[in-house]
C-alpha cells in the first residue's frame, strides 16, 4: 500500500510540473522550500549545525536562513529535473545545459585516459551524469544508494540510466567499477558524504577532520586515471551550468597510504572550494562530521 501512495503522489506531483508554467513553478517551489524550512526542525537544525561548524560560526541568522532555504529549493528542483528530464530527448537535455570545462574531457578520452568523475550532492547531482555523458559520448557506471521504496527506486534509477548511464549500488561496487574501466568506462561517484570508520579516510573538510571514501583514489592509482571533480549547479530554474575541472592523479610510489591519502584530500579540497563558491546549492542536511564530532549534532 505505501508503495502505491508513493507512486501516487510522484505522478501527482508530476503531472502539476507538466501543466505549470514555468514562472509559476518556481514560485511554488520557493514557497514550498520556505515551508520546508519552517516545518522541518530535524533537519534544519542539522544544516544550521553544519553551518555554524564549517564557517566558524561568521554567519549570522539571516545568512543562515537563506542558504539552507535555499538548500531546500535546490532540493526540490532536483525533484523538478527527475521528471522533466524523464522522457527527455538527448537534444532536449543539451538544450538546457551550458558546459565549462569540456575539453578537458575530450582531451582526456583523445589520449586514451581512463576517467573517473567525482562529484558532490550539489546543484542537481540528479542530471549530472546524463548531462556528462550526451555532451562528451563517454558511458558512465554511476554509484548510487537505493531508495527506501522499491517503487521510487525504480523511477529514480530510470531517469539515471539514461544516455549510456548504469546505475550500481555501492554495495560491492568496487569490482564493477573496476571492470568498468577496464572496459574503457567512465566511473562516477559522489564523494562528499560521511562514512563508517573502517571506509573512510580522514581528511580536512572545511578545516575540520572528516571521513571520505577512498575508492575514486585507489581506482585513479591503480589505472592511472584522471579523477575529474565535476559539478552542475543551476543557471536558471531548470537549467544547468556543467563545471569539468583540471584532472586530479594519484602518485604511485612506495607509500600506497599517503599516495591514496593526498589524492582523496585534493578531492575533498575541489568540492569544498565549490561548496564556497556557492554554499546554497550544497546538500547541508547531512551530517557531514558525525564521524569525529557527533556531538555538535547531539
């Protein structure tokens, strides 16, 4: 029965994105993004936390209030992207998109490199990989977590997996990603999350201690792959602007540690110098330092 309301309620809410006009969508969005704010203590009282922690408590309560609406605006327009981007055409999608960065790409592939994109839960992570793949021809394994309803699973998996893009869970991803480069794929994965203690390494995130999944380093050394940190943040209220930066490489000598290590932290540096760059479009809901100060969320 849950899954049938879940089914419900997204083709509801996608049939009023349908018919909406497009100004008075995004009126409904911020409304409900301000709503969200209002209503949600859990999580807004996660993302202040967050807040305060990574600027050092500089901001005040306005500034606050702002980016974590905001948070959930850009939330919300991810939803938006999932289901115009659903049934969307490979011209209709580039249609949308303006890219910065491309040749670094093509470069890349011209010279027979093996590519693994980092990214974050920024801007819209949801058209981020279809987005990659129609513009540069690559094909894409992504890993992404399931969804709790099976049913919205499998929509959400659907709108990725479009555009030469597979979808794999994290669980024992390891060896399909490896296969995948060694099938001259390209590897995707969001990186800016929290992890257990025995999958993560310490790095510094906003000048705090944090754990960070070394698994795009390991694959970047053992290929000798360029890591790509991309991101795509919004140019209009369904549009995206696509960011491809300069090629991160793993060293490979005989500290396998601190050669995995330094590259998992020059990651972590070019999210967090994207997150300040625009920390609205940033997911500040999770609980990015429960690792080494679960206390600040207590």
């Amino acid at each position: 029965m849950r899954e049938i309301f879940y089914i419900a309620l997204f083709r509801f809410f996608a049939f009023i994105i349908k018919v909406t006009p497009v100004k008075l969508l995004s009126k409904i969005v911020r409304a409900l993004a301000v709503f969200a704010y209002t209503v949600d203590k859990k999580h807004r009282r996660i993302a202040e936390v967050n807040l305060d922690f990574a600027y050092d408590e500089a901001l005040d309560a306005t500034q606050k209030k702002e980016i974590i609406t905001a948070s959930y605006e850009n939330l919300l327009k991810n939803l938006v992207g999932v289901v115009t981007n659903l049934n969307a055409t490979a011209e209709e999608l580039l249609a949308k998109c303006d890219y910065e960065g491309a040749q670094i790409v093509e470069k890349l592939k011209a010279e027979g490199k093996k590519i693994v994109f980092v990214t974050a839960h920024y801007g819209n992570w949801e058209a981020l990989g279809k987005a990659v793949t129609v513009r540069t021809g690559v094909k894409m394994v992504a890993v992404g977590r399931e969804l709790d309803s099976r049913a919205m699973d499998a929509v959400i998996t659907a709108s990725r997996e479009r555009f030469n893009t597979e979808l794999i869970s994290k669980h024992g991803a390891m060896r399909k990603l490896v296969k995948a480069l060694r099938d001259d794929k390209t590897v995707g994965i969001l990186v800016d999350q929290n992890t257990a203690e025995d999958e993560g390494l310490l790095i510094n995130f906003f000048g705090k201690e944090a754990r960070q999944t070394p698994v795009a380093s390991v694959l970047a050394r053992r290929f000798e792959a360029a890591v790509v940190p991309a991101f795509c943040e919004y140019s209009g209220f369904d549009r995206y602007k696509l960011t491809f930066y300069e090629p991160i490489y793993c060293a490979n000598t005989d500290d396998i540690d601190a050669d995995i290590l330094a590259c998992t932290q020059a990651q972590s540096d070019a999210i967090e110098a994207q997150i300040r760059k625009s920390p609205n479009e940033w997911f500040w809901f999770h609980k990015r330092w429960k690792n080494r100060y679960e206390g600040i969320y207590s």
